[in-house]
C-alpha cells in the first residue's frame, strides 16, 4: 500500500530522517515510538506530503506521490490525518466539521453527508453532540470528532499523530477505545504513540525510530520483550544513558567525573551510589583496561533505570580476550569491592571483542 525508499528530510540544525525505508501494507497497524525528536511526526506528515521530503521516494498505492506530476490532493482524499491538537473549526458545529470534507472534496450532498457524519458520531459514542461547537467539548471528545471527519471520506489509511498527547488522563481511554475499534476492522493506520501498553495492544507492527530513520521494527513482541538492537532496549526499559569512548589511551577522568556527578543529580543517584561509580570506573578504566598495551579502543555506558533503580555499567574494548580479573589485582579488588556482579564475555559486534558488565551496589 505504502512504499517509503531512502526518505530524507531536512532542517536548518537538524536532519529528523536521514534514510528511511518502509513497507506498509493493506491493513497493518504500525505503532511508530521513539525519543522526542527523531523525526516521528515528521515521518507521517512526509507520507501526506504536508513535509515536503528532501530526497527519497514514497509510493501510495503504485503511484509515487513525491513526484511532480502526482495530485496530492487526490491522494489526501484517500489518506485521513488526525492530530495532536485536533485542528476542528471553531466556527462549525461537530456535524458541520465532518461533514465539510465530503460535500466540497467527493461531491457528496449534504443530506449524504449528513447521514454518513451521524453514523460516525454513533461510532464514536457521541451522537447527541452533533449540534455542539469544539469549544464545548472536552479534550477526549474533540479527539473522538476529528477521528470522525478523518472517516468521513472513508479512507484507505489513517495516519495518527500522537492522539492522545494533549488529553487528560481520565480522556486517554476513550480515544484508544476509537482507535482499537477501528484496528479491529481491518483498517490501515500508522499511529505516531507515546503509549507503549497501547502501541503493544493494537499494533501488529511496531517502528522504533531513532538516528535518522527506522531503527529497529519488529512484531510488538520482538520490539517490547526481544528488542535486537542496543538504543531500542535502553528506550523501551527506560533506562538513562551516560556514555564515554577512549582512543589510544586518551580519558579525561576528571572530566568523566564530573559527568558522572551530573548525570547521577540529574537522576536523583544518591551521593553513596554516585561515589561508587566514580570509583568503578577509575579501577576498570584507569587501573587495568588503560595501562594494558593490548587493550585499545574502550567504550563505556552508564546505565540507570527509571522503573527499578538499578545502575549497570557496561565497557567494551577491542583487543585479544582479557578478564579484567587477570589484570591489576588492587584495582580488581577494589573494583570488586564496590559492586554485586562482574561478568566478563566476548564481544561480536560494532568492531569490539570483549564485553564487561558490571551491577552496581
């Protein structure tokens, strides 16, 4: 149905998507999740072309719509857009805003119209507020009524940006009621979430997007309890990063240091743990890892999770194989000392081969 190769789009001080490829077909649900500023909401307004790409193609139904000669807003008429903000007008009751689309796009008549947005409003619960103005309704039930109007030109895909980011908690539910209905009748939607319980409920597909473009996808099983790769795993146990790389022996310990103090305030790491870490890191990397001739490149991550408090430090290093327990004795037992597991294995990948993971007192 959707065809996306080698999408880029372009910013002043920011490139959102560097290279995306992606494949949706008829009737998929793809929840796309990722950090703030990856380029998710840029993604979706890039498929309708509300972005206009700086490179690449997309392809919507056999038709390339990045080209020229393509009525894009022949294409929008089969491509229903919902929004963070609900963009309803103002000026127009609720049956008037669905019905706007309809009878000045497709040609249909207003007693058409009328009846088609009335069974909408019956499928999204809210049928008594027909005659209503948006600035009546609560946040949940102005959601509820652009999902309506994107429906009412009875779409092939529905593209959802973020629909539930601006509503009260106690709104949340009742939009993604609308949302799991419509994914149970075999409609095509691609819905940007901040919800991972929901994106793991309704998708049958999940986009994890991250450094310039699509990053990890999977089934919402893979993505959630067997993420492949490094930055979906971190994202997904929400898990804050503090990271260092060494080249040819060259550490700023005392500026190591100082991040650390930073990264641990920031995270509310108690002075004690704060501590321990500092000292983790000058026994590994200082007394045994950097004196090794053999040992060359290091990197190293500090990892703090939000939901279970456990901080974990991981260094990898290039070189023959070498357990830091077979290198300085005193920076090993100190280093011991601080922390509840040290394990040591080999490393197959991003050009390292040796692995060290540490659990934190």
């Amino acid at each position: 149905m959707i065809r996306i190769e080698h999408l880029k789009k372009v910013y002043p001080n920011v490139t959102p998507l560097s290279d995306v490829n992606a494949e949706i077909n008829a009737g998929d649900v793809i929840s796309v999740i990722g950090p703030s500023g990856t380029g998710k909401s840029t993604l979706l307004r890039c498929i309708n072309l509300l972005e206009r790409p700086d490179g690449g193609k997309i392809y919507f139904e056999d038709e390339e719509i990045t080209s020229p000669k393509c009525d894009i807003y022949k294409i929008r008429q089969k491509m229903g857009m919902v929004f963070q903000q609900f963009n309803l007008f103002g000026h127009l009751t609720v049956i008037e805003n669905i019905m706007l689309s309809p009878v000045k796009l497709k040609g249909e008549s207003r007693q058409e119209a009328f009846d088609n947005g009335m069974k909408l409003l019956y499928q999204v619960g809210l049928p008594e507020k027909y005659l209503n103005y948006p600035n009546e309704l609560s946040g949940g039930q102005k959601q509820r009524i652009a999902i309506a109007r994107a429906l009412a030109m009875n779409p092939d895909v529905i593209l959802l940006d973020e629909p539930t980011s601006a509503l009260d908690p106690t709104m949340i539910g009742e939009v993604q009621a609308v949302i799991r209905e419509l994914a149970l009748s075999g409609k095509t939607m691609i819905i940007v979430t901040h919800e991972m319980n929901f994106a793991r409920a309704i998708s049958n597909r999940v986009f994890y997007m991250d450094d310039g473009g699509i990053y990890e996808e999977g089934t919402p099983t893979e993505i959630f309890t067997k993420p492949k790769r490094e930055r979906t795993r971190r994202f997904i146990e929400h898990l804050h990063v503090l990271e260092f790389n060494v080249k040819d022996g060259m550490f700023d310990f005392p500026g190591a240091v100082s991040a650390i103090d930073i990264f641990c305030h920031k995270n509310m790491i108690g002075v004690k743990q704060t501590m321990k870490l500092q000292l983790a890191i000058e026994e590994l990397m200082q007394g045994i890892l950097i004196p090794s001739p053999n040992i060359r490149n290091i990197y190293a991550a500090i990892e703090h999770s939000e939901e279970n408090g456990k901080i974990t430090l991981e260094v990898k290093y290039d070189g023959p194989l070498m357990n830091p327990a077979d290198g300085d004795k005193v920076s090993y037992s100190l280093l011991k000392a601080e922390t509840s597991d040290i394990q040591h294995t080999a490393e197959e990948a991003g050009g390292f081969t040796n692995k060290v993971k540490i659990l934190m007192l």
